[in-house]
C-alpha cells in the first residue's frame, strides 16, 4: 500500500510539474487517469473496511444497550 501512495505521489508531482511547464492538457488529463486508476482499488478497498468497522461498531452499540438494559431490570428488581 504504501508502494502505491509513493507512486501516486511521484505521478502528482509530475502532474505539477508538466502544469506549471505549460505542456499539453491531453498529457495532463491522461496522467491524472493513470493516478486516479492507480489510487482507486486502495480508495475501495479503505472505503469497504471503514464500512465494515462501522457495522461492527453499531452492532457493539446495540449489544451494550442490551445489556445496560438487561442490568437496569435486574437492579429494579434486586430493589
């Protein structure tokens, strides 16, 4: 993963450095597809295991309310 950060840095470095040479837009536009082809999958996939511990995480919520629930009646009736 970091092998594609580093290229993605160094094909927007050059996006940067052909913009401010005033070189041809169409060599520009291809360059930030391939970026952009290149940081896609990685974006996906940090996207998609987001996802997933935000799922996780609401199932923790709903298991603790359930539980404080569960604790809440069992002191009401210890009481």
């Amino acid at each position: 993963m970091e092998q594609l950060h580093t290229c993605c840095t160094m094909v927007g470095t050059l996006i940067d450095n052909e913009r401010k040479s005033g070189s041809d837009k169409e060599l520009i536009i291809r360059l930030i597809k391939l970026r952009d082809d290149i940081s896609q999958p990685v974006m996906q996939m940090v996207y998609d295991q987001i996802q997933s511990l935000n799922t996780k995480k609401n199932k923790v919520k709903k298991e603790i309310y359930k539980l404080e629930v569960r604790k809440n009646l069992l002191s009401a009736a210890a009481g």
